[in-house]
C-alpha cells in the first residue's frame, strides 16, 4: 500500500525546524503540532499545521500520545494551587 489514510486523528509534534522550499512540502517549527492526514511507507507523511498542508519527514517529529496531549491542558498557576491546598 502506498497511502494509509488514517482514520484517527494522529497528533505530532516537531522535534526539529523543517524548512522546504518545495510548495508541496508543509515547512514547520520546532515544537509545533502537525495534524498527520496520511503516511506514506517510505517515512513521508501528509499533514496540516496553522492553516497550511503537506508533506514531511516523519522522522523529524515525535507522535503525541494521551499523556502528552493531558499536560498541554494543564495550567500550572492550578498545579501549584493544588499543593499549597495539600500543604
């Protein structure tokens, strides 16, 4: 198979800038979180990044799993309320 559409949504992160000069390629910072619509076997994947789509190397990102994605949504000023309580 050449394409796997993925019918979940995958979240990634970039470990690394990628900056492409190809207009088919989604150029991105590191650190940023690409939405992968597809992955191609020979390691280049489909994705969409503040407004823009293509493809990119997925060795250059790091896939979010559940815990990632729970410690983007904590506030730390919530945290640190949290053990002032407990203390």
């Amino acid at each position: 198979m050449v394409s796997e559409a993925l019918d979940i949504q995958v979240l990634v992160r970039a470990m690394y800038d990628y900056d492409s000069e190809d207009a088919t390629n989604l150029s991105f910072k590191k650190d940023d979180v690409i939405q992968v619509l597809a992955q191609l076997e020979s390691g280049w994947w489909a994705g969409h990044c503040d407004g823009r789509q293509g493809w990119f190397p997925s060795n250059y990102v790091h896939v979010l799993g559940d815990e990632d994605l729970d410690s983007q949504d904590e506030d730390p000023d919530a945290e640190a309320e949290d053990l002032d309580y407990m203390l």
